[in-house]
C-alpha cells in the first residue's frame, strides 16, 4: 500500500475505505427521493437531510488476514 492512511486496522481485518462511494450513493438516492417529491418523506426529514452524515460498512466471512491483506495490495496494481 503507498500511503498507510489508506488503510484502517481494526480488531479483525484491514481494508481500505472507501467512504466516497457511500456519500455518492447516499447523495444520489437523497436527489432522486427529492425530485419525485413524496410529501410522507419531507415531513419526517431532520432538518431537511434524508441521510445522517454517518456510515456503516461490515463483512464477515472466514478468510484469513494473509489473504485479505494480498487482495489489498493487488488492487494497486494494474493488470
């Protein structure tokens, strides 16, 4: 990996984030949701936001760190 602040070390697994393509699909759902107009949503929006700024992102699976950490770094390199 180039750059260590690309990856977040948790308890059980390394990956990298990639928190832009959460914000995108949170935006584009909120601008369609918006533009059909459905006044049942509007009146439960907070403040007008649809989505918290937060996210989530989770996996499971039993695949051992060794591999997950290969995939990583052959994402960086092209094929």
């Amino acid at each position: 990996m180039s750059n260590e602040n690309d990856i977040r070390h948790g308890r059980h697994c390394v990956f990298m984030i990639h928190v832009h393509l959460v914000f995108l699909t949170k935006g584009v759902s909120s601008r369609m949701i918006r533009k059909k107009s459905y006044p049942s949503i509007r009146k439960k929006l907070w403040g007008g936001a649809l989505w918290s700024p937060s996210y989530f992102a989770g996996s499971c699976g039993g695949a051992p760190i060794d591999t997950i950490r290969q995939y990583i770094e052959q994402q960086q390199t092209p094929h």
